[in-house]
C-alpha cells in the first residue's frame, strides 16, 4: 500500500526540520512602499535635505523588513490539499515502489542505513518542488 499524501507531508516536514532547511520571506513590495513612504514624507517636511535623511531611515527600515527566515517544516506543514497533491505528484516517482503502510514505517526506513538515499532523494526533490513549484527561495549553508 503506498503511503498517503499526508504521511508524506509529515514525513518531509520532519526532515526538513532535521536537516535545518529555512526558506526567506521576502518583504520587498512592504520594504519598498516604506523607504518610499519615509523619503517623502521627509522631503515635504524638511525639502531637499529632509529627502536625504527620509531616505536614508527608509532605507535602513526597509533594510531590517526585507528579509524574515521560516523554517520549510512550516511551509510544508502549512500547504493547502492543492498543494498537497501537487508534492506527492512530484515525489510520486520515489515513493511509488515503497511498500511501507504507515508514517511510522516510512520514518524508520528513512532513519536507517539503507533509507539514506531515500532521504536524499526526499531531500533533494523537496527542495526542487519548493524552488521551482512554489517559488519559495531557499537559505543554502555552506
């Protein structure tokens, strides 16, 4: 019996979490709207050099909004039955000739010896259909 769409969501949030995958959640549009906000409101109120200190503290609060770190066991716990389906389409290839029944079972072969590259191959396709499907840019440790 192949395992469910939601053992696997399971299954990938944990590894996920084990091998400390984060994700950035960009704030760009929210960063930009107040560097611009600040450096107006800057130059209506002071004139030319109120648009140099607005910018400038824009700037340095869009800079502190731009970025937000989640761990990818969120994004992954958090997807929709859409999205769901559309990670075990993706996986269905790995996953089709495992005969484990349970999320226990899966995470044992996993944790083992010979479900190493198992857990790479996991690894490696969730990271793809994050990048790829879901657009979500990931933090790389080196």
């Amino acid at each position: 019996m192949p395992i469910s769409q939601y053992d696997l969501q399971r299954v990938i949030a944990v590894l996920a979490d084990e091998e400390e995958l984060k994700a950035t959640v960009k704030g760009s549009l929210k960063g930009g709207l107040l560097a611009g906000i600040t450096t107006t409101l800057g130059g209506l109120v002071f004139g030319p050099p109120g648009l140099m200190v607005g910018g400038m503290i824009g700037g340095a609060l869009a800079y502190n909004t731009a970025e937000d770190f989640k761990p990818v066991s969120h994004i992954i716990k958090d997807l929709n039955a859409y999205e769901i389906q559309l990670l075990y389409d993706y996986m269905k290839d790995i996953i089709d000739n495992l005969t484990v029944d349970d999320y226990v079972s899966l995470m044992a072969l996993i944790s083992g010896g010979p479900g190493l590259l198992l857990r790479t191959q996991l690894i490696d396709r969730t990271v793809d259909f994050l990048r790829s499907q879901l657009k979500v840019q990931l933090i790389t440790s080196t």
